[in-house]
C-alpha cells in the first residue's frame, strides 16, 4: 500500500526532525512571514460558470510515475514551472514538499510564494502538528488534510491548529464514509477535495468526483484532484458542481504549459478564432 508506506517513512523523518530548537526556528521564520493570503478566496472569485478555479501543480516526481519530465534529472525550477502557470491564468499553486517519495522540498514552497506571488498550498501529508509550523514559515496560505490518512481527533486537531496559524485548509476525501466525517467533525470546513486517485494504489478515476460530488453542501468549494488531462474531464467535473480542480501531471508533462491550461479552460478555441498566432510548441 503506496499510502502506508508513505506515512511510516514520514514519521520516521519526523522523528529526526523534532527539536525545541527548530520549532523555535519555525517560530521565528513566521514572525517575519506576512499573513497568508486567501486562498480558498482566490479560488471563489477565478470560479466562473465556463470553468473551475485552477489550482496547478508544481511537481517534479510521484511514487508510481517517477520523474514528471526527464530534463528534470538534470534541473527542477520550481518558480519557473509556477511563473508559467500564474502567467496563463493558475489562481493558485500547490506545491509538493515531500522529499522521499515526490522529490519536493520546502524551499520549493518559499521560492515559489515568495518570487511568484500566487495562493500556495502546502501539499504534504501532515501527521504532525509541526507541519503546520513548517508550512507557515515557508509561506503556505493553504495545507492539505488527507482524511485516509488521519484519525477523527487528529483531522479535528489538525485543523483547528491550521486555523490558530491564519491557514486555509484543503480537506481531502476519497468516498463517502469520509465526506460524512469530514461533515460531522469539521463543520464549517469551506473548502473539500475530492482525489480521483486510490492513494493505496495510485489508480485514477474521473467518476469519483461525479458519484461524490453531490454529497457536499453547494455552499462549500469543491476541488476535484487528479485525472483531469483535457477539456472534457473539465465539462464532466463542472457537471458535477466542482468549483475548481487541482492539475498537476497534464501540466507539468505538456509541451506547452499556456495552450495546455488554455485547453482546460476553454480558451484555446476562441482565442484561434480570433485570429491571434498559434503558440509554438515548448515546454513553458
């Protein structure tokens, strides 16, 4: 199970990590932080009728896929990859910081807030509450709470600590049993992913927003994760009340970032029929 062993080597790395003196440093590092931006915000005001919010991906590998791109063995530019996106129209940016398993780090979150200016979202498999301290001092607006890998008092603790540090909180689900927790325990929860994708097994499911979707409160933001790879996947989520979707691997593996995003949107089209220039084809 890819989810199980992903979490024992993060409290092992936890575990080496744990000092009074690097929560003070953590502590020190917020101080001199600005206050997070709103990201479930950013979200509500891009989400039109014709298309969900974008949250894109900064990626540079996956437990089951290995490296996004090749040239990454040689180079990963984080802020290049988010500059891209926030040109071409991303509301937000979530950022892999796991090292192990993804090949991210923290100071791909800083640089990327810090020199790219958009929304960030933490995404990490928070088990531990100095996490949380982590992802404010590298400039996380947003963290992520994966509820398969949580018990009921941790996602509640978890989340009241998000909010204590002026953190939006991403809540993750995957089936029903885990929408009605996430309901009943953290009520006034706004923002409530749905991943397509099993993390015990790394499968992909388009459906799963569509079965789940419906379940959720409208008055909550809902964010279908993973599989989304063209304009129809967009059209079936947006059928299903989705108000912004997280893409990751159809960026990162397009040859051309813009027309790629272009494409999810629905924009490409329109803008060919105005008459402007095709692009060329390149990575970013």
């Amino acid at each position: 199970m890819i989810l199980g062993r992903i979490l024992e080597h993060k409290k092992a790395e936890l575990r080496r990590k744990k000092s009074r003196g690097y929560l003070a440093e953590l502590k020190g590092k917020i101080v001199d932080r600005p206050a997070p931006s709103g990201f479930i915000n950013a979200l509500e005001e891009a989400c039109t009728p014709d298309c969900p919010a974008l949250i894109s991906e900064v990626k540079k590998a996956s437990p089951s896929q290995g490296l996004m791109r090749p040239e990454f063995e040689a180079g990963f530019d984080p802020v290049e990859i988010a500059g891209a996106y926030k040109k071409h129209g991303a509301a937000a940016v979530s950022v892999l910081t796991d090292q192990e398993f993804f090949q991210g780090h923290l100071d791909h979150l800083a640089s990327v807030k810090d020199r790219v200016g958009l929304p960030a979202l933490n995404k990490e498999f928070m088990i531990e509450g100095l996490q949380f301290y982590e992802a404010r001092a590298y400039g996380a607006d947003a963290v992520l709470l994966i509820v398969a890998a949580l018990d009921r008092i941790q996602l509640e603790d978890f989340y009241a600590m998000a909010k204590s540090l002026s953190l939006d909180v991403l809540v993750e689900t995957h089936d029903e049993s885990e929408i009605d927790m996430v309901l009943e325990r953290i009520p006034d929860t706004a923002l409530i992913g749905i991943n397509n994708r099993d993390l015990t097994t790394f499968s992909t499911d388009l459906s799963v927003t569509r079965r789940l979707a419906p379940r959720i409160p409208s008055e909550k933001v809902i964010v279908s994760e993973s599989g989304i790879h063209k304009r129809e996947d967009v059209l079936q989520i947006i059928e299903a009340g989705v108000k912004a979707m997280l893409v990751g691997e159809s960026l990162v593996r397009a040859d051309d970032i813009g027309a790629k995003i272009q494409d999810l949107r629905g924009t490409e089209e329109q803008e060919n029929q105005a008459g402007r220039p095709a692009q060329e084809t390149r990575w970013i």
